[in-house]
C-alpha cells in the first residue's frame, strides 16, 4: 500500500555542518525491541492481523484473487498458530530480507497490497521468542526458525530444505502457550467475519460468525441491529470502516466539524475504502485522522446516505400501496439511527406522496390487542379507541362497512383472526369502520386503494 508522505523541500540555513539523524550500533537491540513489541498494544492481533493480509497480499501477487488462505487456530491438542498462502514462494534471499530486516517492503509502490511499513512479518516477536517460516517454491521446501537471540536483536536460520511435490507459498507457524489459546480463537473471530473472500478455517470442531448483512451497497454494508436499545441510542456508537480486510473503528470527535457524525457513530455500518485512502498508525491497530483521512472518510459517508435513498426508492416502487411502502421503508431503516433513517425517510416518494410513520383517519378505529395484566402476570383481550396506527408489521388492517357489518360483528371476526395468529401477545388489530354512502372528508385519501391495502 502506498503510503501517504510529503514532497516539501524545507528551507536550510546552512549555518553550520548539518548532522544527521541516525541509530548507534549499541542502540540497535533498543530499537528493535520497540518496533518488535512495544508498539502493538494487542499482540494476539497483531499475530493474526499482519500474517492473514500477508497471506492475502502473496495470493493478490500471484493472481490468486478468489482463492482463500488457510488458517488453523491453536488448540489445546496443538497449541500452534498456522496461517498458509499459496502465492509464489520467497527465496532464501528473499526471506532473510523481508523476515530480518526492520523497514524492508516490497509493497509501498502499490495500492493492491495492504502491506507497506515493513515490520509485519516480524509481528509474531510481538508474542513470542521464535517462530518458523517454510518457503514452497518450485519444487523445494525449505524451514526457516526465527528466534530472539542474545542480543534481543533476532536471527533466523534454515533448519531444513527438502524437494516437495506441494504447491508453492508461505506457511507460518507461531508456538501459543495454553492460557492464550481463547485470546487468539477470540481475535480471529473479530477480524476475520471482515476479509473480502474469508480465511478457511481448517480446524474442524470451529465455525467463525459471519455478519449478519441486512443490506448493502456499493462501498458499504448495514448490519442487522441485535441489541435492545432504542433507536435513538443507536448511533452512541462507532461505524466501522475496511480498509485492506482490517476493520477499524471510526472516531467521531477525531473528525472535526463533521456533516455526517449520524453515519460515523451507527454501529452497525461498515464502510469500505480503497487501500490506500485512509492513513493509518504504524502498528495499523487505528487510523490517523489527518486531513486526507477525514476529507475521504466524509466522502465516503455522504456516499452512504444517498446510496441508501436510492436502494430504499427502487424497493419501494413495487409497493401496491402507500402503506406497504411506508411499512417496507420503516423495516428497511429500522437497523439505523433515528437521525439517518429519518434524512433518508423523508427523502422518498410513492405516487408522489411523503412516506409515512403514522396514519391519521377520518373515522372511528378500535384496536384490539393483547393486555398485560401485572398482578395475573398474563394477558388478556382489550380494545380502544384511537384514530392514528403507528406504521408496524404487527399492525393488521381491518377495514369494514358499517352497513355490511355491525361492531359486534367486526370484533368476532378479529377475533378469529387473533386465534388464526395464536393469540400473539405482539400483534395488534385495527377495525376500520366507514360508511360506504357517507361522503369522505375533503382532501382525506386514506381509504383509497394505492394508499392501504384493500
């Protein structure tokens, strides 16, 4: 991934000799040991996070674009982290550069591969002293071990090379000890629900969760909302955004003077970005919210609210009814915060009308429901009066003429349609009385037959 740097030319003064900025020998262990460990704050992460896009990045390389890495967690059986690509394989030149040289990468020339910083593939002296690395390539396998020596500066040796009939590519092996085991099963878990095509997951007794993905659209996925909160709370949380597989949470009070903070704190939006376009921090566990990050973050979200109003508008247009198409358009937006459903609610149109979340009718309404009484701890039959219905799912329409049936009549009817539902304690029904010769208010269409259903 191309990195985001500055081309400006300071202004010298050449008062004296310039010295310039560099590291003792005696200092390099020091230094080593901050870029190997102490710059990640989830080291289990890290494991996972910097050789899963490793792996993705050799398959992207080789062409392999719809072809899943492998992955197989540690179990107490086999305490061991194991992640395999099939790209090309490196040499022993090659992996002698890119897994013991600090700063060395091949991918910063490119935005098709997430990798650039050039100390990912040390991320496992992150967790541990020593690691393997086995390199398949035409033919060959060969095993390198990575180990924290002495000096704390790290080495790597080749403990076996061999001829091999198995496909070319990378496999890492990181020993885990026994109280991490859950740590990395839970991590994984985390991130891996989020990769474009998902890492297979070779342990057998293990299934990872998948999003539960209620819509989507071109640069963003809305995720069904599982918790209780009231709509309002929903956006007292954080979006996410993808960048390159890693999900990275947005902060809203990092983004300044924001028209869209509603879209940055819903939590169950996914945003994705083009690798390339956000910065991020060096041990890639958060962004940094520069102005090029912030300007591409806003973009991306205004994108979100019209894409959202489009999908909504084509769902809507084979609607029989103004009811069904409120009805659909509250079920569609229920997912977001009050503040983007409404923006995009109140954008929309069926037959040139305002969609609505309330109906308001000229003529008596009786709604039948379930009560709950406290005392019994049970429910009961009830009926009130009321001339607006809240558009809902559970909300069942029962329009009658006055000079067909009488009240009595309408309600035994309902209630062979609360039987007919099992005496759903949720459901609620509206006897819609009319007078079929009685001349309908002026400008009142609610009973007309593209407004509710018939």
């Amino acid at each position: 991934m191309k990195l985001a740097t500055s081309n400006a030319t300071p202004t010298v003064h050449n008062l004296s000799q310039p010295s310039h900025f560099s590291i003792k020998k005696e200092n390099m262990s020091h230094i080593i040991g901050i870029l190997r460990s102490k710059i990640y704050s989830n080291k289990w992460l890290a494991v996972l996070r910097e050789y899963l896009t490793n792996a993705v990045d050799a398959h992207v390389e080789a062409g392999l674009h719809n072809q899943a890495v492998e992955l197989t967690l540690p179990t107490l059986s086999s305490p061991t982290l194991i992640i395999r690509d099939y790209g090309k394989g490196l040499s022993e030149d090659d992996v002698r550069e890119m897994y013991i040289m600090y700063g060395s990468s091949t991918k910063r020339q490119s935005n098709d591969y997430t990798g650039c910083l050039g100390i990912g593939c040390k991320a496992a002296f992150a967790y541990t002293d020593t690691f393997t690395v086995t390199s398949y390539q035409n033919g060959n396998r060969s095993t390198y071990n990575a180990v924290i020596n002495d000096g704390s500066e790290g080495s790597i040796y080749c403990i076996d090379s061999s001829d091999t009939n198995l496909a070319d590519g990378i496999e890492i092996k990181v020993p885990v000890r026994t109280e991490d085991i859950e740590n990395f099963k839970k991590e994984a878990f985390e991130i891996l629900p989020y990769f474009d095509i998902p890492p297979l997951l070779l342990n057998e007794d293990m299934e990872y969760p998948t999003l539960n993905i209620v819509d989507a659209g071109t640069n963003w996925r809305l995720k069904k909302d599982t918790s209780t909160s009231h709509g309002y709370h929903r956006n007292h949380g954080k979006a996410t955004a993808v960048m390159g597989n890693i999900p990275y949470k947005l902060e809203v009070d990092k983004m300044g003077n924001t028209e869209h903070s509603e879209i940055i704190q819903c939590r169950n939006i996914i945003i994705n970005f083009p690798l390339g376009s956000l910065d991020i921090a060096a041990n890639r566990e958060s962004l940094e919210y520069t102005p090029r990050t912030i300007s591409n973050i806003n973009i991306e979200a205004e994108r979100v609210v019209k894409d959202l109003a489009t999908k909504l508008q084509v769902k809507i247009s084979d609607c029989k009814n103004l009811w069904d198409a409120s009805l659909k358009a509250n079920e569609v937006t229920k997912n977001l915060p009050y503040e983007i459903a409404n923006k995009v609610f109140d954008t929309m149109r069926f037959n040139n009308e305002r969609l609505k979340r309330k109906f308001r009718f000229p003529c008596n309404i009786a709604r039948h429901y379930r009560k709950h009484r406290y005392r019994a701890n049970d429910y009961q039959n009830a009926k009130e009066d009321t001339s607006l219905i809240g558009v809902d799912p559970d909300s069942t329409l029962c329009i009658y003429d006055v000079r067909e049936l009488s009240s009595l009549q309408a309600t035994m009817k309902i209630r062979t349609l609360q039987a007919n539902d099992n005496w759903s304690n949720e459901k609620k029904y509206y006897a819609i009385a009319y007078d079929s010769k009685a001349k309908v208010p002026k400008d009142s269409r609610v009973l007309a037959e593209d407004v509710l259903p018939a």
